[in-house]
C-alpha cells in the first residue's frame, strides 16, 4: 500500500471513530459541549480549508482506482497460459479494487458524517429552544397565576367595597326615614303648639269678657 492510500485508510478510521463518537448516548451536556466546541472553534473553522482538499485528493485517487479497475477487468490477457502474467493480473485488480473500495468508502462516510453531524447540530438546537419555549411557557404560567391572584384580590376588594356602599346607602336611606319622621314630629308638635296658643287665648278672652 502507497502512502496516499495509507493515509485515506487512517482518514477512513478517524471517520469511523467519530461516526461512532456522534450516534453514541452520550449525556447530552457532553455532546452539546463538545459540538458547541466544534461548531464555534478557530481551529476548526481553519481546518476546513484543508479538509476539503483532502477530500478532493481523494475524489481524484476514487476516480483513478475506479478507471483503473475496469481498465484491468477490459483487458485481454494474450497469454492465459502464462501463470505469472496470470497471477500479476489478478494482483493487479486485487489491489485497484481495494484502492478503489477503500477511496470510495471513505468519500461515503464523509457524506454520511457530515449529514448526520448537521442533524445532531440541528437537534441540539431544537432541544435548546424548546427548553427556551418551556422556560417563557413556565414564567407566562406564572405571571398569569399572579395576574389571576391579583384579579381575584380585586375582584374581593370590589366586593368588600360594593357591600359597604350598600350598607351606607342603608344608612342613608334609615336617616332620610328618621329625618323625615322628625319634620313630621316637628311639624305636628307645632301644630299641636298653635291649637294650644289658639285655645289659651280664646280662654284668656273669655274670661276678659266674664268679669
């Protein structure tokens, strides 16, 4: 194995590893400080320059071993006798084969990583706002059970109050009776004062007449 294809094969166990890394059931603070830590690293915002002409190079080794594969499967052997031409030939597909395998599953893994990767991403971050949206649910719960304690409060306060303008309109309408008893009183005891007068000074006159 050449260097290149080397170094795709130990690109190919990194994809795997952090395959691996993204879909198992880590605490979920874990992996949301870990990919937080991706999603907002320098680093790894440089890198991905050069992670993107690695899988370029790699593209272009796939499509090298995939030509040179179906080269080899293409073509004649003139001598089927000839054991070593024979095994050589096979060796030879052997290894475009497995140069072609291992580029072309290697590319196939980045796409899966890099999709399944923006899921996790998008999932962390519906799980945030919707712990978002529960947090403003629960204060608006809240704020409406301290408005509906203060309405209650007032609505008692309203009530207290309309039953004490009830029991002073009472108290006005027994003084208006009383008041009114007392002109009538008043009115009769004078009336009473003037029959009194009358019937004095008749009697008065009378006996002015007598004598």
């Amino acid at each position: 194995m050449t260097l290149y294809y080397f170094l795709v094969f130990v690109l190919l166990v990194v994809e795997c590893l952090a395959f691996v890394v993204l879909i198992l059931p880590f605490p979920r603070v874990w992996r949301r400080a870990v990919l937080r830590w991706v999603s907002k690293s320098d680093l790894v915002a440089r890198s991905q320059i050069a992670i993107k002409f690695t899988f370029i190079a790699v593209l272009i080794l796939f499509i090298d071993a995939a030509n040179r594969t179906f080269s080899v499967q293409n073509q004649e052997k003139t001598d089927i006798n000839d054991t070593r031409a024979e095994v050589a030939h096979h060796a030879k597909k052997f290894y475009n084969q497995r140069n072609m395998y291992l580029t072309g599953f290697t590319l196939f893994l980045s796409l899966i990583l890099n999709r399944t990767y923006v899921l996790v991403v998008e999932l962390l971050a519906a799980e945030d706002n919707l712990e978002v949206i529960k947090k403003q649910a629960s204060n608006q719960s809240k704020e409406q059970l301290r408005f509906g304690e203060i309405e209650e409060r007032m609505r008692n306060e309203i009530e207290a109050l309309s039953k004490e303008l009830e029991e002073e309109k009472k108290k006005e309408r027994d003084f208006e009776t009383l008041k009114k008893q007392a002109n009538q009183q008043a009115d009769e005891y004078n009336r009473l004062a003037d029959e009194y007068n009358s019937l004095e000074r008749q009697g008065s006159s009378e006996s002015k007449k007598t004598s």
